[in-house]
C-alpha cells in the first residue's frame, strides 16, 4: 500500500515574484552564509593582537558571512579534554544548548542539543562536504562517531541558516561542518596519552608520510577506554581515520578519506526528579546524581503474577521486573565505516568544479530488558496466532535490536565567475538502506547473569527494511556590489525525498501474517534564500538572511512502524530563518551581533496517540503544529592593552524565546483514557533555556604556558508540554592548563603536557532531559569533577 504524502506550494509564478521581492528587500531579511571556505578573503581587516587562543575576526565573529556563523578553532580543539566528541565541541558555540552524560560526551543516548527553535535531529552535519544524513544514534550518522578532534582544522557553524549550497535533508535551518586538516607536506607525526578520572585512558597516534611527487597521506588511530561515571560497566571506543592527498598540476586536488569506529559501552539509566531526590520509593534504596544500574543479581524478589488465557499465572524465579535493573542487560555496540572521494579542480580561469562521492556501511546492536509479564503476554499471542519456534520466557527477558545497512552518495557543485557575479548550481543524490530487526530471547536459567539463548526467541517484534533516496539541488549567485562593499547572495535549492518501509514493523504484523510496504514522498520545488553583507567601512559590518527550510520528517521509522498498515505518513517540518546582525573588528577587539526570528510548522514531538485506523495506543512521533522562536545572540573577544597583552577575554550570550502556536488535539494518556486538548498554545518548548552565557578568561604570561578558566550557565528550562514541570539552571567552571609549547625532546618536537578539570566546584545538576507531554520528565545527572592529564608530542 502506498501513501504519497507532498507538500502543498504556490504556483511557480508567485514563488518567482516571491523571491524577487526577496531580493529587492535584501537588507531585512536574507540566506545562509557568504561561502564557508577558510581560505576565503575578507575585505574587512582581521584582528591585529596575537595570542595562543586569539582566533582571527573570520573565525571569531564570522567576518563576510551573511548569517551568524562562527568557528571553532583548531587551537581551541587541541585545548579541550582529549576525546571530547564532537557533538560536546559545540558547547562553547553562542546559542547552542549542549548536553551530555559525561564529561567527554561518549554516552551516546545520553547527548541533546538545541539551538534557537531546532534540536540535534534538526541540525544539518557534514564532514568534509559530505552529508552525515540522519543524526538518530539507532540507526543514524550522527558526527561524533566520524571524527577524532586532533584530526581536525575547525568546526563552523550556522545556527540560523547554513550555506545554500551545503547538502541536508536533516537541517531546517542551522548546519554545522566540520573540516578535517590535509596531510602535511612532511613526514613524521602526532602521538599523546592521556590518564583521566574514571579509570580513564586513552591513546592516540598520528603517522603522516609527507608530500611525495604530490602524493600525500596520514593514517591516525585513537583508543579510549574508561569506567562509567556512575554504576557498572565500561566505555570502549576504537575510531580509525585515514586520508590521501594527490596534488594536481592545475592547482587542484584528488582526496581520499576514511573513518572506521568501533563502539561499545553499556547504559546507564535517565530518572526522574522523585528518583533523584530519593523519594519514589527505590526498593534498592538508590538516589541522586549517582542513581545507576546494579552490578549485581539481586535476591529476595518475589516471582512476578500475570494472566494468561483468564487465568492467574505466577512467573518463574527470575520473574520479578526488578530484574531488570541488572546493567548487563542494557548495551549499546556500533560499528561504522565511511569513505569518501573528492575532486577539486579548476575547468577554466573562471571555472571550478567540486565533486564527492561517498559509501557508509554501519552494523550495530542494542540490549535492552523486557519485564516477564509483557513477554509472557507478547509470546501467548504469537503462539495463539500459529507463529512457531517460539519458547516460553524464562524470566526476564533479553531484548536484542539489531541494525545494519548502507548510505551512499555522491554530491557536485560548478562555480563560475563572471564580472561582479559568482554563479554556483549543485546536485546531490543519496541512497539510504536501514535494516532493523527486534526479538526477546531467554537467557541461560532465567538468570539476568546467564548467556542470552539466541535459540530460544520467545516473541518477535520487528524485521524490516526503511529506503530514503533524496535528491537535492540548488543555484546561488553571489554579487559584489558598490566596490565590493556590498555583497548580495540569492539562491534556491529543490528537495525531493522517497521513502519505503517493508516487512515486519511491529508484533501486530507477525500476529496477523502481513508484511506491508508503505511509500511517502516528502518534496518542495523551491526553498528560496537570500542574504547580504554590507561593510560599513574597514571595519563594521551589517548582515541579514532569510532562508526556507524543508527536512526529513523526525522518527519515520517510527511513524510507520505503528501497528496499523495504512498509517498515513507525517507532513514533513518546514521552517522560515530571519536574522540580522552586525560586527564589529577593533586593535584589542571583536564582536558580533544577531537577532533572528524563526518559525517553523508540523514540528513533530513524540507521545502517545491512538493509531489510525486501530485502537491501538502507542508513541510515536506526531504533528503538534507550529512554533515560533526569536532572540538575540552576543559573541566577542578582548584583549585589553593595560594588562600588557598577557591576558584576554571571549564571551558569548544569547536569549532565546521558543513556543507553541497551537494547542494538541485528541490526546490520550493510555488506551482507556478519553481523548483531550493539551493547551499547549503559548508555552514554551521544552529543554530550550532562555537565557546560555559561555565566558572565559585565557592568562599567557610567556610563551609555552597557556592557562584558561570558562564558565558555561544554562537556565531553567521546562520539561513538558504544559510547562507544569522546569529544572533547575546551572553554572558549571572548567579549567585547563597548557605548559611546553616549542619544548623538544630527543626525536620529539612540540612536546605538551595538558591538565582539564571539568566541573571544578562539582556541581551536581540535571543536564539532558527525556521530555514528556504533561507528566513528570526524566533525566540524566551531569557527571561530578573530572581530570584529565594528557601528554603529547610531535615528531
């Protein structure tokens, strides 16, 4: 059965004098950035003060962008706790609400993050110019499994509308790229350890063979592995990279680029504010920051009761669902490979072309209990329907998810420059293939510390395969105007999305011997944007953009996966980008200023609904209309000259005010509650802060001996809906010493010694919040203190 879900758009005419109208009023609302090449020039003069942590005016205050984009520094990379992920990196970006499990960011479902209107899977990430895709940890591409910070150049971002020409299905708005650096031109390498809390170590090593008849390449390897923060078990993370460089004879280049990650930890569980204060009860008498899994098989339990057929039946041993509190039941394995080919070359003088063809293999599994009177009640239905194979449950029960499948693509971009014009037009095409499956299996006696018995299912729950082939194509072009002081951008790009699901996507298929296959096709012609940058003179600039949006619809797997075959698809998210802003570049200082307003309609939420056309209820992601978001950011450094240079300041600040537009119909809370309106029209959406400020002070008093002390404040934030529950903000300080920059060694050059503590006063604080409709949230406790020592070197 097919649904065809397409997004409904003016005619081409009026979209044409839509988007003129655009350009005639460029200076009040506009697109995404100028270009976010690093070697691009600026006509405005950069910051003329030095220091080890001064970045430049394009990187700190995102000189000649139309947008606000800023960057995150290869010397501020080096500077963060080693194996930060990615996604942490982040944080001290304006505007960008960062959360995680630990200090490092490692704990995969234990990550979030909102920036203006938008989250973590609203966010468009790319490495190298190459798409990330989906951001889902189940089954997704999300960007701090494909990169190891000493590989890396810089982070931009765009937390309002990233470049036109930048591939995303993903992003309604904001896009994060992050470059990797090339090969040196010498042969030699990197290698540093690091000791840290937690049992922490890690290791890392870069080998690079130098510049050979214009061949060029580096391999790296990194190994961390630590105990987890709070309650058994450990984090196991072995990430490979690799790139090879060919010089052409024409001033271009051939590249070839690989990343393998081989992931495995085990989970710890979100609770809630009773959990927290230790008030709920906890029958193991668990509270506070250190609320955990047991390391051990508990005793005493009484068997569980459920009813089967009418009657009374008592479980096994192993039956009671406190069972399920043993932490060997609660495990996440990843294994990803991603390789990449690009070309750049020049066709003409005039001429460029850029062109990426990539291939991503991912494999992984996921462990996860199910309490013995859901199996029991899951395997009686399927053995009632005629599924064969299946064996009584034992206890609790072993719940096995596993994924596999592929992405691949490729992506092309032309650019030519004629007079005052840079005309630039691009095609993307991807191809991504997701296999799921799902079943509970018995373990060796029913005990939660037996082997899992993969012989012995006892009830099925998904085997099925998800298809997404996008195709993306954009025209921009860049004019330089009044002597170059004015540059305009106008530009469009069209998406069209297919998607299928087939197979088994839930138990009710295997109960009732179906195997559906359901279509969708999200697409929009035209998603315009627009954008200038004026320079006022050497110095000041003035910027705006407005920019349309159209993304994947959230949890699409999800959605189709409910138990009715003719569920109809979800309307994809569409989102409209306004910002303006201003910057300005001093001898001591650099600033920017940005307000925005952003909207954006069919924000999809996860909660409970019945599914069409059953009276099943279930939780999936559901259409709760529109949302409206406007604020302000600040960012800026200084270095003052009566503290004679040896001391300087950066800072950012940023006020944020999203909300609901329209109440949420038909909601219920189970199955046999009576359908209401949630009034939710006004409020605000959860987890975003109104208020984030990141400051730091950086003290240089000579060469070789860096010192930094940061502090990052959230503030509360709502955790539902109805905003009948908010958490607590924070303010967390970290610090971070750098001693023996240019010290050799023997065979080593550059050798280092790094000291970061994370949370100096300890702070104890909620961080990522479980969002909930109306009820009680749950949540993941910020990680205590920690320490690291690294030790690296060159050579």
């Amino acid at each position: 059965m097919g649904i065809v879900m397409t997004n409904t758009r003016l005619a081409p005419a009026s979209r044409h004098f839509r988007a003129l109208l655009l350009a005639a009023s460029v200076l009040g609302g506009a697109t995404p950035a100028l270009a976010q090449e690093a070697d691009k020039a600026s006509t405005v003069d950069e910051l003329v003060v030095t220091g080890a942590r001064v970045s430049e005016a394009s990187v700190a205050i995102g000189t000649d962008h139309a947008t606000a984009t800023v960057s995150i520094t290869r010397e501020a990379l080096l500077s963060a706790p080693a194996g930060v992920t990615g996604l942490k990196m982040l944080e001290s970006l304006p505007g960008f609400n960062v959360q995680a499990n630990d200090a490092l960011g490692m704990y995969e479902f234990g990550n979030s993050v909102s920036v203006r209107a938008f989250n973590f899977q609203q966010i468009g990430f790319l490495l190298d110019n190459i798409p990330m895709g989906r951001s889902d940890q189940f089954g997704g591409s999300p960007i701090y499994r494909y990169v190891d910070n000493e590989n890396l150049l810089r982070v931009t971002a765009s937390a309002g509308a990233g470049d036109v020409s930048l591939p995303s299905y993903a992003s309604l708005g904001p896009i994060v790229d992050y470059f990797t650096q090339k090969p040196s031109q010498t042969a030699g390498g990197s290698v540093s350890q690091t000791l840290g809390s937690d049992s922490l170590r890690r290791s890392f090593l870069r080998l690079e063979t130098g510049e050979h008849a214009g061949f060029s390449a580096y391999a790296s390897a990194s190994i961390i592995k630590g105990d987890l923060w709070r309650g058994p078990g450990t984090i196991d993370r072995k990430h490979y990279e690799g790139k090879i460089n060919y010089a052409l004879p024409n001033g271009g280049n051939i590249s070839f680029q690989t990343v393998h990650n081989d992931y495995f930890d085990y989970d710890s569980p979100s609770i809630t504010k009773a959990q927290y204060a230790g008030t709920a009860g906890d029958v193991f008498g668990r509270k506070g920051r250190d609320f955990a899994y047991l390391g051990y098989v508990p005793t005493g339990l009484a068997p569980a009761v459920a009813t089967v057929h009418g009657a009374s039946v008592t479980g096994p041993l192993y039956s009671n669902a406190n069972y399920a509190q043993y932490y060997k039941f609660a495990v996440n394995s990843r294994q990803d490979h991603l390789y990449g080919l690009t070309l750049n070359t020049p066709i003409t003088d005039a001429i460029d072309l850029t062109t990426t063809a990539y291939y991503e293999d991912k494999e992984g599994y996921g462990v996860s209990p199910e309490a013995w009177g859901t199996s029991i009640a899951s395997h009686t239905a399927e053995v009632d329907a005629g599924l064969t194979g299946l064996t009584a449950p034992k206890g609790i029960q072993y719940g096995l998810s596993g994924i596999d499948g592929t992405r691949k693509g490729v992506t092309g971009k032309v650019a030519w420059r004629a007079g005052f014009n840079k005309l630039e037009a691009g095609l993307w095409l991807e191809d991504d293939d997701y296999h799921r499956t799902q079943a509970r299996y018995n373990v060796q006696n029913g005990n939660p510390d037996g082997a899992p018995l993969f012989n012995e299912p006892v009830h099925r729950q998904r085997n099925y395969v998800s298809t997404r082939q996008t195709a993306q194509f954009f025209v921009k072009d860049t004019l330089s105007l009044v002597d170059d002081r004015l540059k305009v951008e106008l530009g469009f790009k069209a998406t069209d999305i297919d998607y299928k699901i087939s197979g088994y996507r839930n138990p009710a298929d295997y109960i009732n011997k179906r195997q559906p296959t359901l279509k969708a096709n999200w697409k929009d012609d035209f998603l315009p944007q627009v954008g200038a940058v004026y320079n006022l003179n050497s110095r000041d600039q003035i910027f705006s953009s407005y920019s349309e949006n159209m993304a994947l619809p959230r949890g699409a797997d999800d959605v189709f996966s409910a138990a009715s075959p003719t569920v109809a698809g979800p309307k994809p998210e569409t989102s409209k980008n306004l910002e303006l802003g201003y910057r300005a570049n001093r001898p001591t200082f650099n600033a920017s200023f940005v307000v925005y307003k952003t909207e954006f309609k069919n924000r999809l939420q996860q909660f409970n609904a019945e599914v069409p056309g059953s009276t099943t209820l279930e939780s999936f992601y559901q259409n709760v209309g529109a949302v409206k978001a406007s604020g302000a950011e600040f960012s800026g450094q200084w270095k003052p000259d009566l503290l004679g240079g040896k001391i300087y300041f950066n800072a950012n600040l940023s006020y944020n005010k999203s909300e609901f537009q329209d109440n949420v119909l038909n909601y219920r809370s189970s199955a046999t509650a009576a359908p209401i309106t949630l009034q939710t029209k006004g409020k605000s959406v959860p987890d975003f802060p109104e208020w984030l400020f990141q400051g730091g002070v950086t003290v240089e008093p000579t060469d070789g001996f860096v010192f930094n002390v940061s502090a990052r404040h959230i503030d509360d934030r709502y955790t539902n809906f109805v905003n009948s529950e908010a958490t607590k903000g924070y303010t967390i300080v970290n610090a971070y010493l750098d001693l023996g920059d240019g010290f050799a060694a023997g065979p080593f050059e550059q050798v280092k010694a790094r000291v970061n503590v994370d949370n100096i006063f300890d702070k104890d604080y909620l961080g990522t919040i479980s969002t909930t409709v109306n009820t009680p949230a749950s949540f993941r406790p910020g990680s205590h203190r920690t320490i690291q020592f690294t030790l690296s070197a060159d050579f």
